[in-house]
C-alpha cells in the first residue's frame, strides 16, 4: 500500500473508534471539520484545529506518515499557492518590495495559515477515506440524500458515481505508477529540464492512462449491465446503517470542538 504516494481513496482496515463510527456521521464531520477550516482566523484556532487533527489521527490507528504520503504529492501545488499568497498580500509592515510585489507582516501570516488550511483539509479527507470503505461512504451519501428523492434527485446513481470514482482512484494512480515506470525503463527522465519541459515530458503518461482508463469504463458497464443492473431499480441492502450510542458522543463532541473554537475566533 505504501508504494504508491497517494493514499487518498484507500481504505486501511483496522479494528479503532474511528472505523466503527456510523458513515454518515463520519461523512457530516468531515464536511463540518472543512469549513471550521475556513472559521479558523488566529494562531490559537489553526493550533486547536491541528491538535483535534491529531487526536483523530491517533483514534485512527492508521500510521502517522501515511497521512503525510498523501500530502506529499500536492505539495508543489500547495507551496505555489501559498506563495502568490505571501508576494501579493499587502498590509501590515512591508519586509520586502520589488516593483508590484512585496512580503508583509500580514502576507507572511495568511500563506502559513493557507500552508495549514491545505494540510488539514488534505488530512481529515484522507481520515475519512482511510477509515471507510467505498460502499460504506455510498450508502452513507445515498442515506443523507435520501430527502431529495421527492424533488426527482437521482440519489441511487449519484451515490454509484461517487462509490466508483472513489473506488478507482487506487487504481488510475497505480496505473500512473506503472506507466511511469514503463517510461523510465525506456530512459525517460520525469526530473529532468524545466516546468514546461516536465510537463510536456507526462504526454505520454496521460495517453495510454486515458486509454485504459476508457477500456476500463467500457468493462465495467457490460460488467453491470450483465448483472442487470438498472439505475431506477428497487435496490436492497445487506448491511443496513444502525446509529448507535457512540455515534451520539461523537456528535457531542464534535459539537464541543465547535463551541471551542468559535470562543478562541471570538476571544
């Protein structure tokens, strides 16, 4: 599992709290834990924000570094964005200008917060899918939307959607793995030249990934439509969701975090 980088869309199979919470709960809190992300404007919100993080984390029983594997690959992403954050931003005491750009006092404090912002959403989706399987996470979406049923939503394909792209997000990034391999063994050279030169070099990376990435969408709806499978079917369930009294603490306690937060932002 560790050899591939991206650990987004795995699921670890452990025998912690976090795992035996109810899907949906686990899917609200982490939509809820993202936009207290957003909530946290201070030093003492983004460090309470990251120790409940961690305590997550260690209820996980997932290894610390597996988190950090999955931030990893969107590293450069993060570290550009938070550099336009850090150049562009005024106010504050100026450190240092050069013509339109500058490093301020306030530039220098938004692009860490943005630095933090990134690595907490980043972690708390990869908390969610590691400790959740696909067809657990598609039973939860399906259960929460099921109100938007009588407004003619197709729920039941939305949540086979969601379950497949998540389920295949393994897969594409070991082919990817694979492929780059293949390139490598041919003495392609993904590290070598410029960003544009680096980007051109991933061409024939994405050509042969498309094409099996197609051939793997074609197999799997005759697959489906062998089974029978219709989209506005009566479907049953095997294991139904039961909401148990852990589930309620949970919900307590995420409600406390709240409350927590909300005076550190306001105090």
């Amino acid at each position: 599992m560790m050899g591939n980088k991206v650990i987004f869309g795995r699921y670890v199979p452990t025998t912690s709290l976090i795992h035996h919470l109810d899907p949906r709960f686990k899917f609200i809190a982490c939509f809820w834990y993202v936009i207290l992300v957003f909530f946290a404007n201070n030093l003492w919100t983004n460090l309470w924000l990251g120790l409940v993080l961690l305590f997550i984390i260690q209820l996980s029983h997932v290894a610390l570094k597996m988190y950090w594997a999955g931030i990893k690959p969107l590293m450069w992403i993060i570290i550009i964005t938070a550099a336009v954050q850090l150049f562009f931003s005024t106010g504050g005491h100026v450190y240092w200008q050069w013509h339109f750009m500058s490093i301020t006092s306030v530039g220098v404090i938004q692009s860490l917060y943005l630095i933090l912002r990134f690595a907490y959403i980043i972690t708390i989706s990869t908390v969610l899918t590691v400790t959740t399987t696909t067809l657990q996470l598609a039973d939860a979406i399906e259960s929460l939307m099921k109100p938007l049923k009588h407004l003619k939503v197709p729920v039941n394909q939305i949540a086979m959607m969601l379950s497949i792209a998540l389920r295949f997000i393994p897969t594409i990034m070991d082919e990817v793995t694979t492929i780059m391999n293949a390139q490598r063994a041919r003495g392609m050279d993904f590290s070598a030249g410029n960003l544009y030169q680096r980007a051109r070099k991933l061409v024939p990376v994405m050509i042969p990934l498309f094409v099996s990435s197609f051939k793997r969408a074609e197999e799997l709806a005759i697959a489906m439509e062998a089974r029978g499978y219709s989209p506005d079917g009566q479907r049953t369930k095997y294991r139904l969701l039961v909401w148990h009294h852990q589930d309620t603490v949970a919900v307590v306690i995420l409600l406390l975090i709240t409350v927590i937060l909300v005076t550190l932002r306001i105090f």
